[in-house]
C-alpha cells in the first residue's frame, strides 16, 4: 500500500508539475495578448484622435462657409425685406388714393407692386373706360419710380 501511496503521491506531483506548467504558459500567452490588446487601443486611439482632429477642421471650414453665405444672405435678406416694404407701402398708398377718389369705384381693383421690378399692376373690372383711365392715373401719381402695368377689365 505504501507503493500505491507513493505511486499516486508521484501522479499527482506530476499532474501539479503539468498544471503548473499550463498556467505558467496560460500567463505568458495572456501578458502576449495584452500587450497585443494594449497596442491595437493605441493604434485605435491615435486613429480616434486623426478623426477627431479632421472632423474639427471640417466643422470649421463648415462654419467659416456659413458665416459667409450668412453675410451674403443678410445683405440680399436686408435688400429684399426694404423693397417687400416699399412694395407695401406703394400698394397702401395706390389703393387708399383710388378708394379716396371719388370717381373711381374702387371695390374690385386689386393693387400689386413689386418692390423689386419697380412695377405695380392694377386688376380687376371697374364701370367705365374713364374709370379705367383715371385708376392709371391715380396709381401713376402715387406710385413714384413704379411702371404701372392696367390690366383693368372695363365691365
């Protein structure tokens, strides 16, 4: 029985010899892996930070276009809002001056004007042909540095 004892003692000092020599294989190739691991994140990181860094110069040139075409457009806004405003202050002034006038029957003219194209259109019907004629004439008056455009239907 003491053979068996030490035979089996001797077993499993080989198996601990055997274990022990699998760890200490399973530790290396798990310092090799994490040194991989470690380089593959730097790798990574550097790329991440490449990125970062492009994405930045990106969003400024994005920005420096903005803040350009926003320049442009405040000018064109600017220039289009005053004559949307001379516009209307032409329609005002037409149609009060053709409904102040006497003459006139002005309930079915309608007054437009383009503050860009300078223009101002008159449409819709009135009476008489010298309706017609007068409503030019008003709107003419009125509508100083405009091309009147009659399109007044006599009826």
């Amino acid at each position: 029985m003491r053979r068996q004892n030490g035979f089996v003692t001797l077993v499993f000092a080989g198996l601990a010899l055997v274990a022990t020599a699998a760890c200490d294989n399973t530790a290396a190739g798990a310092r090799k892996d994490a040194e991989i691991a470690a380089e593959d994140a730097k790798r990574a990181s550097e790329k991440a930070a490449e990125a970062t860094a492009d994405a930045a110069r990106d969003a400024s040139d994005a920005t420096k276009r903005a803040g350009e075409a926003v320049a442009e457009g405040t000018a064109d806004a600017t220039r289009d809002a005053a004559a949307a405003t001379s516009a209307a202050a032409t329609t005002t002034s037409v149609k009060s001056a053709l409904m102040a006038d006497k003459s006139v029957d002005a309930s079915r003219i309608d007054v437009d004007s383009n503050g860009t194209t300078k223009v101002v259109t008159l449409k819709g019907s009135v009476p008489t042909a010298a309706q017609k004629a007068s409503a030019e004439r008003i709107a003419r008056d009125k509508a100083e540095g405009y091309t009147v455009v009659n399109e007044l239907k006599v009826g």
